[in-house]
C-alpha cells in the first residue's frame, strides 16, 4: 500500500473531497525532500501562512501542524495528492506556477 492509499483510507469523504479542491487549485507548494521525509506547505488564502504538511512515504505516516483534531486533515489531503500529480509528471516535489502579473503606471 502507498501512502496515498493509507491517507485515502483514513480520510472521511468530505475531507478527501475538500483536499482534492486544495490540489486541484494549486495551493500545494514543495518544500523539500530528503532522508525519507516530504515538506510541503498549503495556503488556503494567498498572503496567509501555509500549514506545513511532514509526509514519510516509507512509513505511511504524516503530520500537519494546523489545529484541526484529526490526523487526516484537508491539507494532509491535499498535499499527498498533489505530490503524487508531481511525481507522476516526472518531477520530486509540486512547483507554484507563475503568476502573470501587471505594472501600470498613470502619469498625472
């Protein structure tokens, strides 16, 4: 089993819902990976601080430090499904895609 399956398992059909919305909307940021452990950070708001998502594939296990009482939250969710779209696109963690942004000036 992967840790998507034990995450998938542990999690209630609205949480697993809700964490599908977070991944599909690019609020899953990588942060690093290394010695068995995936950092990933979840913003829910721009401009708010993300929750840090700790995943250890090798262990199935996983942490969140957002208060939520459950240990499969929807950042969890969220995350883990996210680094899975990553990982099958070829790459180790979930990149922010570019924002196009734009400069006016007015001249009085």
């Amino acid at each position: 089993m992967s840790i998507l399956d034990a995450i998938r398992r542990d999690s209630s059909a609205a949480i697993w819902s809700r964490g599908v919305e977070i991944a599909r909307s690019d609020k899953v940021i990588g942060e690093s990976v290394n010695d068995g452990e995936v950092v990933l950070r979840v913003a829910l708001q721009p401009g708010t601080v993300p929750f840090i998502v700790t995943l250890w594939p090798e262990d199935e296990e996983w942490s969140c430090d957002c208060p939520s009482p459950k240990d499969t939250c929807i950042h969890v969710v969220g995350a883990v499904i996210a680094w899975n779209q990553a990982r099958l696109k070829g790459l180790d963690l979930p990149r922010a895609k570019a924002v196009a942004r734009r400069v006016g000036y007015r001249f009085v």
